[in-house]
C-alpha cells in the first residue's frame, strides 16, 4: 500500500526542517560572520583590479577570518559580469573601472552553520550604477518589511518584487530566487526557491535573494542576506 501524499502544510513544513545540528544562535553567528567578511571584502577592491585577483583576495580575507569553508563559490563580479546569473561563469579578465560597479556574494560556514550574504558597491562617480546598487538593497527591506507586517508567502513576495523592480526601470532576475539555509548542508533538507514556496517563511531559514538587472545595459546589483525582522538590521 502506497502512502498517501504530504498535504499542502506537511509539504511546506518539511521544507523548513532543519538538521540535527540546528541552532539559532549558530546560524546568527554565521550571519553576522558574513556581513563582517563583505564590508572587509569590499574596502580592498580598488579599481585596475582584475576580477579573478579579486577573488583570490576574497578567498584570503576568508581564511584570515576563520571561514575558509564555504559552501558555495566565492564570487566578486566586476562591470558586465555583474549581469549573469550565479550559475555562469564570469568572462575572465574584467578590470574594475574608475566608475564602476562590482558585487560580493559569499557562503561561509561557521562550524556547521551555513553563512550566505551578498551586496553591490560602486566605486567612483556613476549615478545609474549607484541608484542599481541602492535600488537591490532597497527592495530587499521592502519584501522584508512587508514579509514582518504581512506574513506573504515566498511566490507573493518575489511577486512584488517583480513589480517593484519594473516600475523603478529594472528587471528582477529570478534565477537568483531566494533558498534556505541550516546547519550545513540545507540541501539535503530542501532544494527549493523562495521565489516558490506558498508558505509565510519562518525567519532564520531563508536567504532573501535581489539581483536587478538594467534592461538593456551590461550592469546590474545584487544583495541577500537572511530573512528576519527588523531588531537585526541597523
């Protein structure tokens, strides 16, 4: 006899387990972790940089951190590699430019916590990439902040965010469409995007993913970080 399938709440229930080793506090270490590991990232990107030197130094500050395990690739992209989706590689040897645009996403593990964060940074003088770049952060706080107030469910909330973007001149990437996160790894607890779940996501379970895109221009930002309420976000 086969069993009967999960209902629509066992199904949303099973995709925010977490493992055996999950702890709160762990996972806000991670968090914290990361974010410390970005801003040191990006005060060492200066501009004639070449992306891949970029990366190694990335990779560097890590491992003075105490993070050299991550569970993703370390990415810094510069200028047009700012547009494709994690899943691609860069184009090899793009320098940074005097006015430029450049993005850091990171996965650092912390003991057997899962760290995930990104953010975009302009150096120089360029309005377009300094509004991109405000423009991801500022989306990420409007689904977060409508997430606190209204409890919408993952699919509402890139929804929204789809709209919002559009109406600000720029295109959502949904290959960046949000995943969980939790004691390493959360794949094997659920592989699923945020962008889909039809659940009101639980905090310190997920990773809020914004990569906007200029619709017609080789520029665009990116910025994630854990979805939790406002006390952690200064």
């Amino acid at each position: 006899m086969q069993d009967a399938p999960a209902s629509r709440q066992q199904q949303l229930e099973q995709a925010e387990r977490v493992g055996p080793a999950f702890s709160v506090d762990g996972m806000l270490a991670a968090r914290n972790g990361t974010r410390r590991a970005i801003a040191e990232i990006a005060a060492r990107v200066r501009p004639g940089m070449v992306e891949e030197d970029a990366v190694e130094m990335a990779k560097g500050v890590l491992r003075d951190a105490g993070l050299a395990l991550s569970w993703h690739p370390t990415r810094v992209r510069f200028g047009r590699n700012t547009v494709k989706p994690m899943r691609l590689a860069s184009e090899p040897g793009i320098v940074l430019g005097e006015n430029d645009i450049f993005f850091i996403d990171i996965a650092p593990r912390m003991d057997a916590f899962e760290g995930d964060g990104g953010a975009s940074f302009v150096v120089g003088k360029h309005d377009e990439y300094e509004r991109c770049a405000a423009d991801a952060e500022a989306l990420f706080h409007e689904l977060r902040g409508i997430w606190t107030r209204d409890g919408l469910t993952g699919r509402q909330l890139y929804e929204h965010g789809k709209q919002w973007a559009l109406a600000r001149g720029w295109v959502l990437n949904f290959d960046l469409p949000g995943h969980r996160v939790s004691d390493f790894p959360h794949a094997a607890i659920h592989t699923g995007s945020l962008a889909e779940f039809d659940g009101a996501p639980l905090p310190v379970r997920w990773i809020l993913e914004i990569h906007l895109r200029h619709p017609s221009e080789a520029f665009g930002a990116f910025f994630e970080d854990m979805l939790l309420g406002d006390s952690f976000f200064g």
